[in-house]
C-alpha cells in the first residue's frame, strides 16, 4: 500500500483491513454508537493489503550456514486467501489497530478471518 512518501508493506500471513466503523442500526431500530460496535466479537471491514503469507523453508537446504553467500535460494510462500477488496469478517480479539496518516486500519491474521466477500466469483476457481 502507497501512502503519501511512503510505502507500507505487510508481513507474514497478516492482512491489512479498513474496518467498518460507524453507527450501526440494531434490530429495534435504535442507532448504535461506535463504542459499542468495537465491543462485538466479530467486526468485518475490507482487504488493503496482503502480505505474502506463510514461508516454506526447504528440507533439503543445508542451515548450517545461512549467512553465507552461496545460499541463493528464493523464498517461497503458502499464499493467503485474501486478495485486496474482499469483504472480510473477522475475530475482533485476533485484530490489532494501527493508525496511518490519520486512517484507522486493522491488522488482522488470515487465521482470525472466518469468511471473505468477493465480487468477482469467477477468482475463487482459481
């Protein structure tokens, strides 16, 4: 993600959420304050960033010397099922918030994430 001069990467299998803040509307009809809406168990928000998930080390490397400069193997990783802009519900206790240039965000990781909403139904074949 690209803020102003600077970059923002993410992590590891952490994803990267915009949260769903705001009053909410309860089923009687009366308008919830935000305070009470950061209580839930379950928020949701939407997917800013992913980061490229969990690495795999290789059984046949040899670790006894991982500073040296013949290790020229490429990292490879089990990638996330988030994309950018999917729709996320997730574990509010799992989340930690971070502010951005003024911007709440949640970091979230992709083991707190219950379910994604996606648009494009035609990328979950992939």
């Amino acid at each position: 993600m690209r803020s102003k001069n600077k970059e923002i990467l993410v992590v590891g299998d952490r994803i990267l959420i915009r949260p769903d803040r705001g009053e909410k509307k309860s089923k009687a009809g009366l308008y919830l304050p935000p305070s009470v809406v950061e209580k839930q168990e379950i928020l949701s928000g939407v997917v800013v960033e992913v980061g490229p998930g969990i690495p795999l080390g290789n059984p046949d490397d040899d670790i006894e010397e991982p500073w040296s400069s013949n290790n020229n193997n490429s990292v490879k990783y089990i990638p996330p099922q988030a994309d950018v802009g999917d729709m996320a519900l997730f574990l509010n206790k799992a989340s930690i918030e971070v502010k951005i240039e003024n911007d709440d965000f949640l970091i979230v990781p992709q083991s707190a994430i219950l379910i994604l909403i996606r648009d494009d139904i035609n990328s979950l074949a992939d």
